[in-house]
C-alpha cells in the first residue's frame, strides 16, 4: 500500500479487517446498554430539600442516590465499596469543601475515574475556575434543570464506566503481554519498547492520538496468542518442522480469542490478526496482500522484526541497528513489508537514534 508521510489518516485502513475479525468503530464508544449495574449516584449537598428533590429524580429512572450532608460524609461514601458513579458535588459544605473533597477523589487512583459535577448556586467564573483546577468535571447551575442534569449524568456515567473497563482492560494487557515476552525470551522493557516504536512510526505517517493509541495497545498485544506456544517451538533455533510451524502459526488467531471477550481492546484485533501478514500475501493467517492489510497491523509488523533482530534472545545475539535497516530493507524487496512503510520507518530511526554505534540510543517517551 503506498503510505503518503503525514496525510495518511483515514481511520478505516488502520482496523479494516476480513468478516472473521471485525474492528467495528475505530475507537471502542462507551455503552452503557449491556450493563445490568444499577447506577449509583452520591449527592453530596447540606440542603435536605436539595437531596430529596434529587432523590426523586433518580428514582424515577431507577438510580440509586447515595447522601451526604457534609464533607466528611461525601469522603467517606465516595471511598466506600461500590463506588458511586458520578458525584453531585455542592462546593460549600461543611465541615470539608467541595473543592478539598475533588482535590483528594483526583489524588486517589481508586477514585480519580469518578466524575465530579459541582452544584453552584451563581455564575462565578473565578468560583468555576477553582473548582476547575480542584478537578471538577462539570458544571450545574441551581435551581437545577433536571433534564439537562439527566443528560449530563447519563454520559458521564457511560464514560466512567467506559474508562472502568479501559483501566481492567490495561491492566490485563500488560500482563498478559508481559508473561508473554518472558515466554518468547524478550526483557522486560521490550513490550514498552515495541509500542514506543509503532507509535514512533504512526507519528512519522501523520495519524493522529485515538489511532495512535489503538496501534500502541496492539503492540502490546500483538503476540499474546504465543502463550500457548510451547517453549521448545518458541526457542528452537533450527527450522520448524511442519506440525510446529502450523501450530506456531496459529499464535495470531489464539491472541484474537484471548481478547475478544475485552470489549474496550476490541479495535486492536485487526492489529492482532494480521500482524504476520506479508504485503506479497506470503504471510498468515489469512494470506492478505497489499492493502488487505489494515495499517496497523503493517506498522506492528515491521516494529516486531527490528525489535526482534536487536534484541537479544537466550537463543541468539543481537545484530547491529545497522544490520537490522539492512534486514529491513531485503524483506521489503522480496515482497515481504511495504518498501515505502520500511522507509518511513528508518526515517523516523534516524530522527530518534544517533548512527554512530559509539553514541547512546535515545530514549523514547511514550505518548499517551
């Protein structure tokens, strides 16, 4: 596929996949329809008429409120276990404020997710720029539009919820991706390494951060399925007979099993599934060519070889940065990468690490 440096940006080439793995959108949405949760809502305020008229509301739509009179009160439900889903938030409570109270929900891990809506009985735009840099969320005039508070809330929840599954989602990623990369061999910086270098690339070709973040995750991930791989396939340093090639080339569809069930790494499947691919159609599982290929899975791709060729393995050494461009190059030339997608790549190198062997690599910072 012929990559063009800084305009290649259309969304459906990095995750297009065939009828078996499907990428849907882009980027995974937030869904709060398959949830069977009940959401819960703190409201955090020292009127009781307050609290009770927005009791009544959220029981009409089947929410459960969660009360607190004072500071101390908001601190302690907001902590406790479940959580709440959003947070009405009156800034001027007793005891402890609403703005201390986001300030210590932000420093908290376990609670920074949560979104913080602060009730506000005037239009102060230095009162909103403090609740702002406390961590507030969003903003609801009082008297309180209860349509408008409805719709509000109804998204953050979906969001919170999205951003819960995201952080689960991460969590197991690395994991997984790390066990994985002990398996194959690899230290332990080489899963961060790999995502760093396909972002690295995706910024040389212009795509912008959500298709970044998709391709970074795919990195990551890109070889799960070699956890079911046995090690003596995955050491062996002679050619691999014909039952251990089928079965090691299985790998991409194992990895696609293994995180379909996660619903926020759905859009890295495609990165999954046809990272082995070849641009000739040499390659598997499928045998794509060209642009069959979705672009993130070409970008992992040819990441994945240079990363292998100058990482040492208890198998083999590695080979120079030079040796590897090299390597590079003849596979592009024998039809096996996208030459132009190799020279992009090397670009972005030379851009990144010194060519004296004497000089120290420079280190790549992960983009978020």
């Amino acid at each position: 596929m012929a990559v063009k440096a800084k305009t290649h940006k259309t969304p459906s080439s990095i995750v297009e996949s065939d009828a078996t793995v499907s990428g849907g959108s882009l980027v995974a949405t937030a869904n709060d329809e398959d949830s069977h949760e009940v959401t819960r809502v703190l409201v955090a305020d020292g009127n009781a008429t307050v609290r009770k008229i927005l009791r009544h509301n959220f029981d009409t739509l089947g929410w459960t409120t969660l009360e607190a009179e004072d500071g101390e009160q908001a601190l302690r439900i907001a902590n406790e276990s479940p959580a709440p889903h959003a947070i009405l938030l009156d800034l001027n409570l007793r005891k402890i404020d609403g703005y201390e109270i986001c300030r210590r929900l932000k420093a908290d891990i376990s609670s920074r997710v949560i979104p913080v809506v602060a009730l506000t009985a005037k239009e102060d735009q230095e009162e909103k720029v403090k609740a702002l840099d406390a961590g507030v969320d969003e903003f609801l005039s009082k008297p309180i539009n209860r349509a408008e508070m409805t719709v509000r809330l109804r998204s953050l929840v979906r969001m919170h919820r999205y951003n819960q599954e995201m952080i689960g989602a991460e969590s197991v990623a690395m994991a997984l991706a790390r066990a994985v990369a002990s398996k194959d061999g690899y230290s332990s910086g080489h899963v961060e390494q790999v995502a760093n270098y396909s972002m690295m690339l995706g910024e040389e070709l212009g795509l912008d951060s959500s298709i970044l973040k998709i391709i970074k995750y795919g990195a990551i991930l890109h070889n799960v399925g070699k956890i079911v791989i046995p090690d003596a396939v995955l050491e062996k340093t002679g050619p691999l007979t014909p039952r251990e090639k089928a079965l090691f080339q299985q790998h991409p569809r194992v990895g696609c099993d293994i995180c379909a069930p996660l619903k926020p790494l759905r859009p890295i499947l495609p990165i999954i599934r046809h990272h082995k691919e070849h641009w000739d159609g040499s390659g598997f599982p499928d045998a794509l060519r060209g642009n069959e290929i979705p672009v993130g899975a070409q970008i992992v791709g040819v990441v994945d070889v240079y990363t292998a060729l100058t990482t040492d393995r208890p198998f083999r050494k590695a080979i120079s940065h030079e040796d590897a461009l090299d390597s590079l190059r003849q596979r592009g030339q024998r039809g096996m990468h996208d030459p132009k997608l190799v020279e992009h790549f090397i670009t972005a190198l030379e851009k990144r690490i010194p060519s004296s062997s004497n000089e120290e690599e420079v280190e790549l910072v992960e983009t978020s």
